[in-house]
C-alpha cells in the first residue's frame, strides 16, 4: 500500500515542488494551504507522515503540531521553517515534531529525511502487528530497575506508570539505554536514531533530550537519568533510574 504523506503549505510553489519530489518516492501526497483545513484533515485523516509550515494562514503550523500531538500520539510530524527561525526550530521540537528542515533545502535531504520517517513508520507499525516468534530474548523488554522499555509493544513505563513518548523519543531513550553509561555525541545520535548525517541539526537531538527528561526525570533541571557529558554529548546512566 503506497504510503500518504500531508504536506501544509501555504506557499503553493513550494508545496507543489515538495509534491514533485515525494511524488518521485511513489508516495500519495496530499496538499493543503491553510492551517484549518490541515488541521482537520490530520486529524480526521490516516497519514503516514505531516509535513508543516510554521507560517500558515488561520493556525499555525506549531499549533497544528501541538494538537496533533496530544490526539495522536504516534504520528511522525516533520516541521519547516525559515533559516533564521530558530526559535520556532526548537520550539516545534519541544512541542513533539519528529524532525525539522530548513528553507531553502535540498531535493535530496528533503527526501532522505522523508524516508527516514517513513522507516520509522514501518517499524512500529510491523511490530504491532506482527506474531512475534522471533528470537524470545531479542524482543524482550529493557529493565533497569523500575524503567521498562517494552521494543515490541513501544510502550514505557517507570515505577509502574506509564510514560508516553512519541515514536522518535522512544527510539532515542532506547538506543541509549541499550548502551548504559556510554557516551554518545549529537552526531552519532543523528546517525543511529535519526537515520542521516546531516550537519547544523543538533537541536533535533538537544529538544528530545528535554522532553525525554521532562517525561522521565524528577526533576528535568537536575537530570540523574539522561545526561549531559560536557563537551562530549549524552549518556544513560543507568544508576540514576532508582535515585
């Protein structure tokens, strides 16, 4: 089944260049041009990923992205903004886009960051789908102490509640906590978690960072769970999990 991506764009050159370019992926592109009308049609619509302008008419695209993330939870959301935007960069991340692209940008970063998300898409959706007769040890649950990473089901919970986190922030928290106490710079975490090796994309990495501590730590501002290796990049201390 082809894959249905959602572009909202409300400069009508860009979005049909954007067509073009994912049309060249075999992909069912959908296109909108106001903030409402994408809105509503994310929300009542099945799409494997939502490509969003920041700037759109009547609601804009972070607020699009704010709404869709509380109602659902799982869909891949990519954001686009201006060079010098950097305050809507963060912020679109903070507020739960999987990924950001900056204008002007490249045909073949465009779509090689779409079929990064697309990958992710697959693979959650296989395995909640699938009959897991595969190898027992491989698909079971990551434990430390009352942290569980469940790979199967992409379900997290610690000390017995629920932590929910979306596609990208759980592949994240279980790529580090496959690897307890290494440290690993924003780079390496791009090119294992994201799938690129794209430069000048740290806040990707730095606002996943945050809201997976705002989810996980007891206190975000004093992280004992996910943290900061000055000067080199992030490690799963894996003794912080109990403190």
């Amino acid at each position: 089944m082809t894959d249905k991506v959602l572009v909202v764009e409300d400069d009508q050159d860009i979005a049909e260049l954007i067509s073009v370019q994912l049309d060249e992926l075999s992909l069912n592109v959908d296109l909108c041009h106001c903030g409402k009308q994408g809105l509503n049609k994310a929300l009542t619509k099945n799409y494997a990923l939502v490509i969003l302008d920041v700037m759109l008419p009547e609601i804009s695209g972070l607020d699009i992205c704010r709404q869709l993330r509380s109602q659902k939870p799982e869909q891949a959301i990519m954001i686009l903004t201006s060079r010098s935007s950097e305050t809507d960069q963060v912020l679109g991340l903070e507020l739960g886009a999987d990924d950001y692209m900056t204008k002007p940008f490249s045909v073949r970063e465009l779509q090689a960051r779409v079929r990064c998300q697309l990958r992710k898409v697959h693979l959650l959706s296989n395995l909640h789908c699938q009959n897991i007769e595969g190898s027992e040890e491989s698909n079971s649950p990551i434990s430390i102490g009352d942290l569980v990473i469940n790979k199967v089901t992409h379900r997290t919970s610690l000390s017995g509640n629920s932590v929910d986190l979306t596609s990208t922030e759980f592949d994240l928290l279980l790529y580090l906590a496959s690897h307890p106490d290494r440290v690993f710079s924003r780079t390496q975490l791009l090119s294992s978690v994201w799938g690129y090796h794209h430069s000048g994309y740290e806040h990707t990495v730095n606002s996943h960072i945050n809201r997976l501590r705002s989810k996980l730590e007891k206190d975000a501002s004093q992280p004992e769970i996910v943290q900061t290796v000055w000067g080199v990049g992030y490690k799963f201390n894996r003794q912080g999990v109990n403190a």
